[in-house]
C-alpha cells in the first residue's frame, strides 16, 4: 500500500489537489487510480519479459524520444493541408514497444 501511495505522489504527481469542487477532486483521483494502475501493469508486463530497467522515470525518459511531428502547408487555393506523423522509435523504445505488444507507430499517417 505504501509503494502504491508512493508511485501516486511521485511518478504520477498527483499531488497536489486544486480543485473547488468534490467532483472534480472525484474525477482527479480516478484518472490517478487508472493512471496508477496503467503504471503497474506495464512495470509488471516488462518485469515478467526480464527487462532490466523497469522504473517508471526510465520508461517515460525512454518513451520521450517519440514524438509526433506535424508539417503544414498551403496549398494555392489557400486550404491547409496538415500532415502528422510519429517520428521512428530508438532501439530501447522499440524493444518496449516489442515486449509489450504495442504497436511502434500508433498513428500512423493522418
């Protein structure tokens, strides 16, 4: 209990809490239990994978690499045309990627 209390306050920063009304304190905590609970199933996915370097601050320093770019122009009868895309993933984000199933461009082209 105290190492969820942990994850919640320190790699999830949910702390503190600024909201005025009991339904938006309600609905803070909620998206911090779904945050804290997707934080705890991927540590587990990767630590039963024996990936070595399971802690959070990792993952995500890893998983900033990605980013999503988006190219804008105009086109002669002056409409915008956007095009985003996911950069390519670096090797320790792809090997994440791989062990947990996940797709290393979720977007696609749009």
């Amino acid at each position: 209990m105290e190492e969820t209390f942990h994850t919640l306050k320190s790699d999830l920063d949910i702390r503190p809490v600024y909201h005025k009304s009991d339904e938006g304190i309600k609905a803070h905590l909620n998206l911090a239990v779904l945050a804290y609970w997707l934080v705890s199933v991927t540590k587990y996915r990767l630590k039963t994978k024996k990936y070595d370097n399971a802690r959070w601050d990792e993952i995500i320093r890893i998983a900033s690499t990605q980013v999503l770019v988006t190219a804008e122009l105009k086109a002669e009868n002056g409409d915008t045309i956007r095009v985003r895309q996911c950069t390519e993933a670096e090797e320790k984000l792809s090997d994440i990627y791989h062990l947990l199933d996940i797709n290393p461009h979720p977007l696609g082209k749009i």
